[in-house]
C-alpha cells in the first residue's frame, strides 16, 4: 500500500536548472517527523537500483498525489547523496497544469513536494518516552508528487489495497501499523484511536451510550466519502 510523506520547500531546497528542469530533494534523512517517523541514509538504495537495471519506473510526477490524472512531467535523475533523496525533473510542455506548477514554484506558491511510497524494513525504537518509527528501506517508490496542503492526501486511501492489508491485521500492534501507513496518522494519534475502538468493539448493538469518536478519525472518514462522491 502506499503511504505519503512530505517535505516543505525549505528543505528541498528547489531550483531550476539552465536546462529548463528543476531539481531539489524528495527526502531528507535522519529528520524525526511530525509522525515520528525517520528515515536513514540506504533507504532508496534497492529501489534506486532497481530503477538502474529497469526492474522498477521512474517515479511519476503528479499533483497532490492524484495518480488518476496525466502526470505534469518526468524525473529524469535520482540519486542518494548524504543529505537525502535528490530528484531532478522536467515539467511537459504543453501541459496546461504542468504550466500552472511552474509558475506556481517560480512564485513560491507551491508548499511541499511529496513521496508516495512502500515502506520496507523497519524498527520501532523507544527514544525519551516517545516510540520512533526508523525506516530503514523503502520498497517501492511508485510516485514523488508536487503539494500544496500535504495533510490533505494522507488521508486519501487506495481502497484495493486496503482490502488486501485488511486482511493482514492480526494483531493491536498491526491495526496500529496500519492507521500510520495508511492513513497518516501520528504513533500518538494511532494508539488513541486504537484505544477508542477497543471501548467502541465492547459495546453491544443494544447499547445506546454514546462515544464520540476522534476528530481525526472523524475528518478521515469524512474526506473519503467526499472523495468517493466525486471521482
């Protein structure tokens, strides 16, 4: 499945090059996030190779990770360097959205780029009471995408694989996992929720109580049926 994360314009560092492409990083390395994820230096190794030997694709370029649209151009490089995950692409000529982007990074409109990926290996490490996912490897990088308000798309969810990864949940820990991948949310918010439905899964049909349910969940819910509305 794939889960989004995004990197605001001051730490991609953004530019156009002589050539007429830009260039800047997707991803920075040992950085905790806002979801206590880091991601370490190797991360993009295999799936760089990968794209090398032809066994995997050049990421594509869409807005706001809308893969149901015609991208807005193509990465024509990407590489490791010490800092992070450096792509450089090029905008599709033509293009009247590709225009809209450009002119949107040359006035400094645009907010964030943004990594759609599958996440390998990792571990979880406890770090001054707080638990740090440490992404060790990503496994697929289908799509880099150019943003304007990240947190709107972590909540947008491919529902064919949902159904697959639903089927993997065994456990607290896994349901847990699957908010964050899935959904975007915090370790934070992800044991809260989790601990929310555990009171809900308690209670009978019968059971008129009331349980108000996170706004996070809430706006979640709300986003997707908005979104199932109107594709």
């Amino acid at each position: 499945m794939t889960a989004h994360k995004s990197l605001a314009l001051g730490n991609v560092e953004l530019k156009f090059t002589q050539k007429g492409t830009f260039e800047g990083y997707a991803s920075t390395f040992n950085n905790v996030d806002s979801y206590n994820d880091t991601i370490m230096a190797g991360a993009y190794k295999s799936v760089i190779d990968q794209i090398k030997t032809g066994e995997a694709r050049m990421p594509k370029m869409f807005v706001n990770h809308k893969s149901w649209e015609i991208p807005v151009g193509k990465y024509l490089h990407i590489q490791e360097d010490s800092k992070g995950l450096h792509v450089e692409g090029e905008f599709t000529k033509g293009n009247p959205q590709a225009d809209m982007m450009k002119a949107a990074f040359n006035h400094g409109t645009v907010d964030a780029m943004s990594i759609g990926y599958i996440v390998g290996e990792y571990e979880m490490v406890e770090k001054q009471d707080t638990t740090i996912r440490v992404i060790k490897s990503i496994k697929e990088l289908p799509e880099v995408s150019i943003v304007t308000f990240p947190a709107d798309d972590y909540a947008r969810i491919d529902l064919s694989s949902v159904k697959s990864r639903l089927d993997e949940l065994n456990n607290i820990r896994d349901l847990e996992d699957f908010l964050r991948e899935v959904g975007g949310f915090s370790q934070s918010l992800a044991k809260a929720t989790v601990g929310r439905s555990k009171r809900l899964f308690t209670l009978s049909e019968s059971d008129v109580e009331p349980v108000e349910l996170p706004n996070s969940l809430k706006q979640m819910i709300a986003l997707n049926l908005l979104k199932s509305r109107t594709e």
